[in-house]
C-alpha cells in the first residue's frame, strides 16, 4: 500500500478571525501513473491494492473506464450490483466518520459487510474483473441488508424513519429535544456551541456534467496539473455530499436558513446515512428485473462517493494503458481556492484553542480521505 500522504491546513490569525488560509497536499497524485503499460486486467488487479479509502469506488471506477475504452457492452445487472457495494461502502464511510469517536462498538457491522455482499452478488466474490460473474443469492442479500438496516435504526435510537421524515429546520429542533442517539448527540451539540451557520460561505456546488463534455474537457487539460488542482472550466467546485443532498426539503430549509455551513453539513451526511439502507433495498428489488446489454459510448467513469465525486478516464493503446487519470473530491474540495479554504477563511474566534476547533470540525464535515494537520500562525 502506497503511503495515501497528508493535508497540511496553515490558518493564519489575527484580530481574532482568519487573515488567510494555505492548504498543501502530500497526496501521492502520480499514482495513476504507475498504470502506464499495464494491460487493463493487471490494472484492476494493482488499483484496489493501492488505495485504502473508498476500494470499492476506486475499482468500479476503474473498471466502468476500462469497459468503455475496451467497447464491453454493460450488463446493466452488474452494474447496478457493483453500485450496490458503492452504496454500501458510502454507508459504511459515513458510518466511520459518524461512530469512530463516539461509539466505535457499533462500527463492526459496517466494516465486516462489504466481502459478505460481495458473496451474494458476485462469483468467488470476483465484482471488479473482466470476466466477474453475476450469481445473486437472494437470501443472503436479504439477511445483509436486515442486518444493515438493523444496524442503522439502532444508531438513530429507533427514530431512523423519524429523521428522515423531517421537512425542515423547526421540525428538526422538535426532533432534536430530548432525543439522546448519536446523531441527535451530534446535532445538539452544535447549538449548543451556537456553530450551527461556521464556514458558512457562497460557494458553488460541482454542476452535473455529461460524460461526452467531462471527457472532452478533460482530455484538453495538463493531467497532473488537473489531478492535483481540479476545476471545471477553470473555476473551482465542490463536490460532496451536499451536492446530493441539496434537494432534500431538511437539507434545502437548512441551507436557506444556515448557507453551508456546519449544521447543514452534519445533517446532510446525516439524511445521506438514514437512507442508505433504503437505497440498497431498491438496489436489490431492482436487480430482479432482467435488462437488456448497453454499448459503451465513453473512456471515463464518474462514481459518487461518501466525500464526492470521482473520475476516472483511460486511454488504451495496443491493448495496454497509455493515459490513466483519476480526479478525486478530496482535490476539488481542499484545492488551494476550494470550498474548504474559503469556508476556513470565514472563521472567527475569541482564541486559538477555539479557532483549532471549529477548523477541525468544518474539515472533518468534508471529511478528507486523508489525515491532516492544522497549524495556527499568530
């Protein structure tokens, strides 16, 4: 496994507010081009041994790419099986990012599934080759998902349904008294604080884009330089959960009432979660339905994640890898001049100690795929 680096955030302080922000990245960027001259079996082989966050995302990606360049017609069985682990390792990311300092004890269930839908999905547990088999044991599925879904309602203290119910900011608050689950816990606390509306800032969310006009722009850029330092169109986006999140009526309330800023972050990751479990259910009553082949009309994938977007593009030439890019939401949402810099800047407070909390918790709202560092200049 290749060290996945570091983010190093300077804040520098005075007049008790934020003078200016520089973020800088040890992410190892030059990974895709250890593909170079890789045939695109040994490619999906290398690529889950090289990253330890989002796998499952990174191989889909990868493979989705890899089928287009190569002209596989899509199963479209399969496809939705392998969004099914998508969905499944976004829940168990949003599950870490929820749990991990506040009841590790309820982690275990999410951490231990992905090999077991694999099971039920796919032959020998094989969903990112080129010749993986689709073999769906419908019992098995079902048990995973009642254990998930299990799962879910007993980190909502049985009030899953409840929270997803919730229309607005007022409903919220009613949601919120007297609610002791973690997700409450973690919600409460940001009143309590009074940080419901830091690093709020006019910023703007990542615009779907078609595979034709991504792949167009993409192939006119600097690799590297766009790897590192993502724009579309020259101007910087973010990219995360909020992006789908955004028209949830909790979610749309919020950010009219609070912009972006932490209490509408939190609680988008936190509707994003409470569903998960529906979502893949609807997965699974999907793939009962048998669907004809679809011709692949592109070189690129785009794979949504727990943190955001991800794309991946290949360039074939005599059947090995000739170009290999991958644009990961982490660099669209900690560029230099992204969202987190600017949401950063925003920041005021009485003193260092304050200020290094409320960096951490609109960092952590993002959520890196990485670990960081934040360092308060005076």
């Amino acid at each position: 496994m290749i060290d996945a680096g570091k983010l190093h955030i300077t804040l520098n302080y005075a007049a008790k507010k934020v003078q200016q922000v520089n973020i800088q990245s040890t992410r190892p960027l030059h990974i895709s081009r250890l593909l170079i001259g890789k045939t695109p079996e040994q490619t999906l082989t290398i690529l889950p041994l090289l990253f330890n966050v989002c796998g499952v995302a990174q191989s889909f990606a990868a493979f989705t790419a890899l089928s287009h360049a190569l002209n596989i017609p899509e199963n479209p069985n399969a496809t939705l099986a392998r969004q099914m682990l998508v969905n499944v390792e976004m829940l168990r990311e949003h599950g870490w990012w929820l749990l991990i300092n506040r009841d590790k004890t309820q982690l275990a269930p999410f951490m231990q599934c992905l090999n077991q839908f694999k099971s039920a999905l796919f032959i020998n547990r094989n969903a990112f080759s080129l010749n993986s088999q689709l073999q769906i044991n419908e019992k098995l599925l079902e048990n995973l998902i009642l254990q998930l879904e299990n799962s879910l309602n007993q980190i909502f203290a049985e009030q899953r349904l409840d929270f997803l119910a919730i229309k607005n900011a007022d409903n919220l608050l009613q949601f919120l008294k007297n609610n002791a689950s973690i997700p409450a816990n973690l919600l409460n606390e940001l009143f309590e604080l009074q940080y419901q509306s830091v690093g709020r800032t006019e910023f703007s969310l990542l615009p779907e884009l078609t595979e034709v006009e991504l792949n167009e722009y993409i192939a006119q850029q600097n690799t590297d330089e766009l790897s590192r330092f993502p724009t579309w169109k020259n101007q910087c986006y973010e990219s995360s959960c909020l992006n789908r999140q955004q028209f949830n009526p909790l979610i749309s309330d919020l950010l009219q009432k609070n912009g972006n800023g932490l209490l509408t972050r939190f609680a988008a990751r936190l509707c994003e979660l409470a569903n998960l479990a529906d979502v893949i259910k609807q997965n699974a009553a999907a793939l009962k339905m048998a669907s004809p082949l679809i011709d692949s009309k592109s070189c690129l994938a785009q794979v949504q994640t727990s943190r955001g977007l991800l794309i991946h593009r290949v360039e074939l030439h005599h059947g090995v890898i000739k170009n290999y890019q991958i644009i990961a939401p982490t660099e669209w949402n900690f560029h230099p001049r992204g969202v987190v810099a600017l949401s950063l800047q925003q920041l005021t407070a009485s003193n260092t100690t304050l200020l290094q909390q409320q960096a951490r918790l609109l960092i952590n709202a993002l959520d890196p795929c990485v670990s960081f560092t934040v360092l308060i200049e005076e």
